[in-house]
C-alpha cells in the first residue's frame, strides 16, 4: 500500500507549536493527558455543560489557576480531546501504510486490533466523543469529520487491495469497510472494564471475525497451521459469546 493521508487543514500551527513544546517537557505533557482525560470522564458522568473548569480542578487535585496554565476553558480542552482523537487515528494508520512488506490480510488484522485496544484503553475519551458528537462545535466538525474519512478511506484502499491480490473475496470495498469499522466501533458501547475479557482478547476475536468475513476461499492450499489459527480463533469467538450471554 502506497500514498499518505492529508493532514486536516484544522491542525492549526498554533497546535504544532503546543504541540512540539509538550514534547520537550514530558512532565507537562503528562499532566496536560491526565487533564483531558479527567475532563472527558466529568463530561461523560456530569454532562459537558453542567460541568465547569473548577469541577476539573477538583477531580485532578489541582487549583483552577494550574488548568487555565493548560487551557483557558473548558471548550479549549474539548477542542484538544476532539483534535487528539480525530488525528491520532489518522497518524496511526498513515504508519501502517508506511511499513512495507505486509500483506492486505496483516494490514488489516493490525489496524482493526490496534484500533480496538486503543479505543477500550481510553476510558471515557471515545464514549464521550460518540456521545457529544452532535454537540461538537462548529469548528472542530471538519477536523473530527475528516479524521473519521481518513480511516474509512484506509479501509477502503486495504480492502481494495486485499480483493485485487486475492486474499479477500470479492466484496463491495465501501460497504466492507464500514461493516468492519462499525464492529471495531461498536466495541464501546458495550465494553465493560469489570467484564471477564481484555481489549486485546475482544480485540482479537473481532479483527478474526473481520477477516473471515473477507477471507478468500477459492482453492486455497491445506495449511496446518493457518487451520489450527482459525479453529483457535473460532473457540475464542464461542467464549466470548458466551461470556456475553452470562
């Protein structure tokens, strides 16, 4: 797989330079995380409009006068939260088009697992974001809205790819991509931290799903071990439907 995904026109030079300034201070940086993620936890519980920069404060064991040295208010620290999971994604899977010598198959199994790990590792950050998604502000709607086109775009093109090969079957590429994206997004609404699986073991079971549901079947040689993958993969898919069902 070739060629990049643009960077949306939204990442201002004003974020490159915040940005490039954290990276020398780590300490910073940290706290600045730790902030926003605070922020998207008080949002999700309390609601963003009832909850305020002291609540914030608060929760981090901070003074309101230390957020404002991070963000003047608290529609900054949305801004952030909607820039940093709109972009980050993007950047992630630019990597994977960079890195050669994969197939369409491990392209795929990569950004579908590592995309559900990351998304059930963020705590509220996600949900937040696909609960306030109407309320984003008009702003941010172009950066969170091309974001989201750069990892269906993604999709598309690996699955494109994976069919002209003959890994995948031949499918619809668009109608594919969103199928397999909305099983990868679908995760957190019903993820539980408390639940007997792990991001990875969900993750897991859910990038195998999405490939069998692509897999190629046409004369395919015998494989001893690629069986004994997909028999082990098919037992993991039991288990956690079961799990689901207790």
């Amino acid at each position: 797989m070739t060629g990049s995904l643009a960077e949306p026109s939204g990442w201002s030079d004003a974020m490159r330079a915040r940005e490039a300034k954290l990276a020398t201070n780590p300490r910073k940086e940290l706290v600045r995380e730790q902030l926003i993620d605070i922020a998207a936890e008080l949002f999700d519980k309390k609601g963003y409009a009832q909850t305020s920069i002291n609540d914030i404060a608060k929760a981090l064991g901070l003074g309101r006068s230390a957020v404002y040295h991070y963000f003047r208010n608290k529609e900054e620290i949305l801004a952030a939260l909607v820039e940093a999971e709109a972009l980050t994604p993007s950047h992630l899977l630019q990597e994977l088009i960079n890195e050669s010598g994969l197939s369409a198959t491990e392209r795929l199994r990569r950004a579908v697992f590592d995309g559900i790990v990351r998304r059930l590792s963020s705590g509220a950050r996600f949900i937040l974001l696909s609960r306030l998604e109407a309320q984003i502000p008009e702003e941010l709607g172009p950066v969170y809205h091309l974001g989201r086109r750069h990892i269906y775009d993604f999709y598309v093109r690996c699955i494109s790819e994976g069919i002209a090969g003959g890994e995948f079957r031949e499918v619809d590429p668009k109608i594919a991509a969103f199928a397999v994206i909305g099983m990868a997004n679908w995760t957190s609404r019903w993820y539980s931290p408390k639940g007997p699986k792990s991001p990875a073991e969900i993750a897991e079971v859910i990038a195998d799903l999405a490939l069998q549901g692509l897999k190629a079947s046409h004369n395919q040689p015998y494989d001893p071990d690629g069986v004994r993958r997909t028999i082990d993969g098919l037992k993991q898919q039991i288990d956690a439907l079961e799990s689901l069902l207790k």
